[in-house]
C-alpha cells in the first residue's frame, strides 16, 4: 500500500511540475503571438495544402 501511495503522490509531484514549466513557456511565447500573426500563418498553411488542387484543373 505504501507503495502505491507514494508512487501517486511521485506522479502528482512530477506531473504538476511539467504543467507549471509549460505554463511559464506559454506565457513567454504568448506575448510575441498576436491573432494577425497567427492567422496569417493559418492562411498559409490553407494556401499550401489547397494549391495541388487548383493546378489539377
């Protein structure tokens, strides 16, 4: 039982660390992305995969 217990309480430990380092990583990178940004490179990813399809016609 106490092994158990100490492997969720390890788990819990470890796994919370991992969403605090990537909640910090987020709040880094998220001040440089705006919406414009993110939607331009959206409109590019859409233009790369659609553009096969116009030569075919």
């Amino acid at each position: 039982m106490k092994k158990i217990l100490s492997f969720i309480i390890l788990t819990f430990i470890l796994f919370s660390n991992y969403i605090i380092t990537n909640a910090e990583e987020d709040e880094e990178n998220k001040s440089s992305f705006t919406f414009e940004s993110d939607y331009k490179l959206y409109e590019e990813r859409v233009a790369n995969i659609c553009s096969p399809y116009e030569y075919i016609e």
